[in-house]
C-alpha cells in the first residue's frame, strides 16, 4: 500500500493518531497521500464515519471518492470527502434548528 510514496508522503499516511493536515503544491502527489491514508485509517480500525477528508475542489473530491471506492468498495459511502463549502451545507442541513433555521435551507450563490 506503500509503494511509490515518498518519506514525507509515507510519515502522513502511516500517522493515525489524530488529525493530519496535508499541506503541498499542485502535482505533489496530495491526493495519492490523502486516499492512501484513508484506505489506513481504516485498514487500521477506524470507523469511516469518524473520517472526514476536506479538499478546495470538486474536481479533487470526486477523484479522491473514486480513489476510497476502488480500494474499499462500499464501505467509501460512509465516509464524508468534499469540499470546504459542501461540508458547511451539510452541517448546515443537519443542524438548522440551531441557527433558526427549518430543513428546507435553501442556500443561494
């Protein structure tokens, strides 16, 4: 599961004690680290819906979704993988009661 990582790339991966912030400039290999970790963190008895995988693009999202899917199969749904905004939408739907809100937010751009 290792392979082709670099040290760096491969210290984010194998540390499964807490969060981890990967920070890296485009064609680093983020995504690589970020689903490989994910496949860890569970591989390694967390449970998926204790993930939460947060990325700036749609594009990123649903390559890294695609990437977890393929290498664990269903289990991937429960994970949460999206962007900054479609995680604040969720919170959002989830808990409008707080902010005085009903379920049927709607949210305009």
């Amino acid at each position: 599961m290792f392979d082709n990582l670099n040290d760096r790339q491969r210290e984010a991966v194998e540390y499964i004690n807490g969060p981890c912030l990967v920070l890296a400039g485009a064609g680093s290999g983020k995504t690589k680290v970020l689903t490989t970790r994910i496949v860890n963190l569970i591989n390694n008895d967390v449970r998926p819906q204790n993930i939460l995988a947060i990325t700036f693009t749609n594009k990123a999202a649903r390559e890294m979704r695609e990437r977890v899917r393929n290498s664990l199969g269903e289990v991937a749904d429960s994970i949460f993988i999206g962007t900054f905004h479609s995680f604040g939408l969720k919170v959002l739907r989830e808990n409008p009661e707080v902010l005085g809100y009903n379920k049927n937010i709607t949210i305009l751009d």
